[in-house]
C-alpha cells in the first residue's frame, strides 16, 4: 500500500510535529510528510521541519483580516501542489470553518490537552486543577465542525498531583501528547481508527 501522504499545520515551535515528524521517519510507517503549514512566518516549527527536510509553506492569516472563507481558499490553493491525503493539526492556533473542515472529513486529526469531552477550548490545565481532578491528559480525535467535538482516537492520562499548577500539570501533559499523537496516527494512516488509550 502506498503510504499516505500528511500535511501538518501549525503556529508555534512545533514540539508535537515534531514527534510526528520523527515517528513517520522510522520504517513501516503508513504515512509520510509532504508539507508543514503555518499561519506565522516567525513560527519555529517552520525551521524544525526544514531541518528534517521536509518542505514547508506560510499563509498568514492576517491580511484577510475577518475573512475566514479567504484565508481556508488560500490555504487550498498552497496545500494543491503537495496533494495531501490527510492534515494533522499541531497547535494550529486558527479556529477552520465547517465549510473548510467538510472538505476533509474523516482525514483531518488534532490533539487537544484534555480528557474529552472534558474541557473543550482553552485553558484546560487550569480547569482540571480547579474541578478538583484526580486524573487529566489529553486526546487525539478527528476534526468535525464542532469545536473538540469529533470521534476519539486515542487518549493518555496524566494523575494530577498535590501542588501541581497549570505550567506543570501541562508539561506532563505534553510529554503523552508526544507519545500518543505519533501512535494514532501511525494506526490512522493504516487504515485503524479504534480508539487507543495510553496511560503513563
């Protein structure tokens, strides 16, 4: 079977493409990277990817201002020469459109730092901690027009512990989103999608 062909998108260092970057190198993988996108010119993981010698494109968001229906065309337009068959989001900091998400339905992934359906959005560490949480983590699962709301692919929890705040509770987090983010889509772009759940 010829491997899949992944998109990544991102706005920040990258730390979670990265790890999917690396698992993707190793053999008998199902998927291969064709393109890193991002939003930000100044965004790290532009450089990280590069230096893995994949290529990379930017389509800033800001000079369509409110016009989300023309930033998503220019995206479509700069993913056609790649000819991606699926998107990861990797901190992707731009909230996609239904209209955008359709066109990939079932091909496009994202992680997110909760137990969905806990804690949809932002500050989920934070919201953990305060709900009194014995037990946080995160979630890997395709992407609908719902916000956080798509079918779960896999899952890794993360006790929480006596003092923890929301900087440390994250970076505990991110150590599985490391681990489970590649480990989905290794099983996704060979063709499973039952959920996988990690524990650390």
């Amino acid at each position: 079977m010829s491997q899949r062909r992944v998109a990544i998108f991102l706005s920040g260092g990258g730390s979670n493409m990265v790890s999917l970057l690396d698992d993707m190198a190793r053999p008998g993988h199902a998927g291969a990277p064709c393109v890193v996108v991002s939003n930000r010119a100044d965004a790290g993981g532009l450089v990280r990817a590069a230096e893995r010698g994949v290529a990379t494109e930017v389509v800033d968001h800001r000079p369509f201002g409110k016009d989300r229906a023309a930033f998503e065309a220019a995206l479509t337009t700069t993913l056609a020469p790649h000819a991606p068959d699926l998107i990861c989001l990797a901190g992707f900091m731009r909230i996609l459109t239904g209209a955008f998400i359709d066109g990939w339905q079932g091909r496009m992934l994202n992680i997110h730092p909760s137990l969905l359906p806990k804690y949809r959005g932002l500050n989920t560490h934070a919201r953990a901690i305060e709900a009194g949480d014995g037990v946080h983590g995160c979630t890997v699962h395709e992407v609908t027009a719902e916000l956080d709301e798509g079918p779960i692919l896999g899952q890794a929890q993360v006790p929480v512990i006596d003092g923890d705040t929301p900087d440390t509770l994250a970076a505990r987090v991110l150590v599985q989103e490391h681990r489970l983010y590649p480990a989905v889509l290794r099983r996704f772009a060979a063709g499973e999608r039952a959920p996988l759940m990690l524990t650390s």
